[in-house]
C-alpha cells in the first residue's frame, strides 16, 4: 500500500506485505534513494497466536478488524491478564495511536 502523507505532496507512506510481516517505510520523490527503510519497522503478524485468535472473537475487535486491512498484533502477559494491541499499519504502528489502534485485555 502506498498512501499520501499530510501536507507533503512529494512523499508518501509505504506498507509491504510479505506474509508474515509488514514492513513500514517511506517514499519520497525528492530524496535518493526514493524509498527508505533507514526506520524500519517490520512486525509478525501474530495472526495464528491462540491469545490473538481469542482477542479477535471480541465483539470491539471483530468490528475494528472488519475494516483493517493490514493488521498485526502486539501481545503481553500480565498479571492480571493478556493484553493484545491490534494495530493496523495503513494508519499507525503504536497501540497508543489516535486512529487505527484498538486494545483488548483477555482474563487470564
């Protein structure tokens, strides 16, 4: 996915799927090289993980990842239960983001 950057016609954000991870970068047709992974930020899509096929039965997740179309999940244990950060990264890469994060606590 290549999609626009605010108030920078000349650069945009880059997410590659390859499988099991997405890589994060940056296009930018004023710079050489144009696309930089210099921030590299590439995740395990974690989908197979039990904890997050268990968060993904959550009515909140189940509406947030019917519309997400590059999601990963950031898992951790906890004594008091299992946090699960689903995250899509056409939009963030932080669980705390304003737009496009949703956290999900499962019991232990």
């Amino acid at each position: 996915m290549v999609a626009p950057v605010a108030m920078n016609p000349f650069r945009r954000w880059v997410v590659l799927d390859e499988g099991e991870e997405y890589r994060v970068g940056e296009f930018d047709w004023l710079r050489s090289p144009r696309i930089r992974y210099d921030d590299l930020i590439a995740f395990r899509t974690s989908a197979e993980d039990p904890r997050a096929a268990s968060a993904r039965a959550v009515p909140e997740a189940r509406r947030f990842l019917s519309w997400a179309r590059f999601p990963f999940f950031r898992i951790t244990e906890r004594a008091t239960g299992v946090d699960v950060e689903i995250i899509d990264a056409r939009y963030a890469v932080e669980a705390d983001a304003p737009f496009g994060a949703l956290s999900v606590t499962l019991p232990r």
